[in-house]
C-alpha cells in the first residue's frame, strides 16, 4: 500500500493523518516538537470549520476539549458601542473557540489507535529525498529516512517543505504585527462572550474570553516597525476600552502578562505542489488574522485533499494518480482562497480608515443609534463568506 508521509502535526497535518488512516492509508506524522505547547494557537472555529470537523466525524472530540462559543461581535469607536451582532449571526453553529493543544492531542491519540500510523515527534525534517526529479521521502535532523509515495507539507506559514521544494511563497505587503495578552477575565464574560474590536485615538485593537477558563485574550495592532518598549500596560488599555471596563483594567496590573509579537504574514503559492509532494494549509497560503480563517481554511483544505487523494492511493501504482491529484487540490481550493484573501484585505483596510481618520470615528460614533443598525446589516452580510465558506466543500469519500 502506498504510504505517505505528513510533516507539521498542526491541524491541517493531525486531522489529515488520522482520516487517512481511518481509510487504512500508511501514514506518518512527523512533528518537530515534542508537545503542542506553544506560545501561540488560534482558536477561532468559523461555522465553515465546525461544519469540515462534522463532515469528517470529529465534533465529538470538541466536547471533551476546552471549547467556549462567541455570543456576539461588538464594535466600539471612541467609547460609543456602533453595533453589536449576535451568534450566531443566521448560521447553524455559533464561532466557537476552542484550545488546540488538547484537540491536536486528541487527534493523534485517535490516530495512534490505527495499526497503519506512525508518530514520530521531537524531531525535525532536516531535508527532502528526491529521485528522477521526484519526491521519494523525507531526511529528519537525526540521520533517519521516512520513505514515502507523497509528502505533504503542513508545517505552517515559515515551511520548511516549501523551502527545500523551492516553491516561492508570494507574499502580501506587511501592514501590521500584533501584540497578544492575556489576562484575568471580566466575571461577565463568562455568560456574555463577545468578541470586541476597538478603535480609539489610533490604535485597533480586540478582546473576547478564550478557550481557556478564566482567560481574556487582548490582541493589539502595531506596525511592523514599531517598537515595543515596556510599558504600563494596565493604565494603556484602561484608557482605550468601552467605559464598562475601565475598572477592570485599572485593577488588572500584574495579571496581565508579557506581549508576545506575532508578526503577520499573508501571501499564496502560485504552485504547491511538486511530484510527489503537497503543501496544505498555512504552508500553501497563510493568511490574515482577521476574522481567523487559518484554520478554517486548513479543515477545508483536508476534505478536498482526502477526495483526491484517497482513490489515488489506493491503486497499486499511484504515481501517476497522485500527480494529478495534486494539482486538482490546487486548481479546486486556490479561488477560495484568493477570494477569502481579498475579503480579509478590504475588511482590515476599513479599519485602518477608522484607525487613521478621527472625524469618521467621530461621526459614526455621534451618530450611532442612527447609522449602527445599517453598518450591522452590511457588516452582517459581508461577514458569511468568511463564515460559511466562499465554495463549496463536501467530503466524498
């Protein structure tokens, strides 16, 4: 049976080894580190990423990993409320966030349950093995080979994959970095989660309850030169946040823990594919932060991946099958992926006109019981290609 080798276990790579080897595909998942730890995950569960989860037979791991539905989407301009949204905003399912460390557990422990997996974790992939111009496997740092008929690159937006296959990664202009907090949650956060943007005196900024119990994430724009020098955190937020939070803030202090700078990186492959080799995810088009598509995205990359890919591998010499397999992923999932791009890139371009421009603020924030109701309606409806995905995607196999 041919095999296949998955290097970054994230969510693109965890969930796409455990549904191959579901559908008794060899596979190995190879990740660099040795947990899933890190400093940073995003959690945001659009109804588009819930819906691949249902479609693959996966919600349930969700109720056995710390997970909190958004209640709603807030807009505040200079201490004035412009609209609140509800969740879940017509869909079936509201936003929901869930904490990935427990749910990548909880994919490859399901993985690890299948005789044809193999899981090799705390080593890196030191280089590509390639015959007659064709990838053939994988070189990890320790001297290792995993031999496979495929490799796919799933190890995120710096891939090494992409690097040693020299598939150019064509990149957006930088506008922003972010600086991500956390600290204490409000007590009312706990029944009313609202995922709240603010944009006061130049900055552009959110907070929304976590996964995490008892946490608020703060995730704060700056520009990718500037610095990010100490500061009283605490009194900073108190004077930006809606009037109902300033206590919170003043009282937070040394809750609040140290930034960590999460530099924006948004580009696509025009080609993610080589013989023999796929990038999928954040690998193959990292995108924007806004409105938290990286995942979503990456969950709808596997089910079109797993059509293709699943006949194909299952004939005894797929070669050939495969290579044109990858390049129909590409050619069914690249337009929604631009499409999702172009959307994310005009949504944050309105709020860079609010950041720059205090009279607009002003005057929407004047006027809000008037022009709120009809910027919610807008907002509203623009919102659901970025909820509910742009085309469709229905797993097949």
């Amino acid at each position: 049976m041919p095999r296949v080798a998955i290097v970054g276990a994230g969510p693109t790579g965890a969930t796409l080894a455990l549904m191959l080897a579901r559908r008794g595909i060899p596979v190995t998942l190879i990740e660099a580190a040795r947990d899933f730890q890190r400093q940073f995950r995003g959690e945001a569960l659009m109804p588009s990423g819930l819906d691949a989860l249902h479609q693959m037979g996966l919600a349930s791991l969700l109720q056995n990993v710390p997970h909190r539905p958004l209640s709603a989407w807030e807009f505040w301009l200079s201490d004035r409320r412009l609209f609140r949204a509800d969740e879940p905003m017509c869909s079936d399912r509201p936003c929901t966030l869930v904490s990935q460390p427990p749910l990548l557990t909880a994919l490859v422990q399901a993985a690890q349950a299948k005789p044809n997996f193999e899981w090799i974790s705390g080593t890196a992939v030191k280089d590509l093995l390639w015959a007659e111009q064709r990838v053939t496997g994988v070189l990890l740092t320790d001297g290792r080979t995993v031999e496979a008929d495929l490799v796919i690159g799933a190890d995120g937006r710096a891939s090494a994959i992409r690097q040693r296959a020299e598939l150019a990664l064509k990149t957006q202009p930088k506008s922003i970095d972010v600086l991500w907090f956390k600290l204490p949650a409000p007590a009312e956060y706990a029944a009313d989660n609202r995922f709240c943007t603010v944009v006061k005196k130049g900055r552009v900024f959110s907070l929304f309850h976590g996964a995490e119990e008892g946490k608020l994430h703060l995730a704060w724009a700056i520009a990718p030169d500037e610095p990010t020098e100490q500061k009283n955190w605490a009194a900073t937020f108190a004077a930006l946040v809606p009037p109902h939070l300033v206590e919170h803030f003043h009282s937070a202090g040394d809750t609040i823990s140290s930034p960590m700078r999460l530099s924006v990186l948004v580009g696509r492959c025009d080609r993610w594919y080589r013989p023999g080799l796929l990038l999928l995810g954040d690998a193959a088009h990292p995108m924007s932060p806004v409105r938290a598509q990286g995942i979503n995205l990456a969950l709808r990359d596997v089910i079109v991946a797993l059509n293709h890919l699943v006949p194909a591998l299952k004939l005894s010499d797929p070669a050939a099958a495969i290579d044109r397999a990858l390049e129909a992923i590409q050619a069914e999932r690249e337009p929604e992926i631009i499409q999702a791009q172009k959307l994310q890139a005009h949504e944050a371009g309105r709020g860079e006109l609010l950041r720059r421009f205090g009279l607009l603020r002003q005057g929407l924030g004047t006027f809000s019981p008037v022009v709120g109701p009809l910027v919610k309606r807008v907002w509203t409806q623009q919102q659901q290609p970025l909820r509910e995905g742009i085309t469709s995607v229905q797993l097949e196999v």
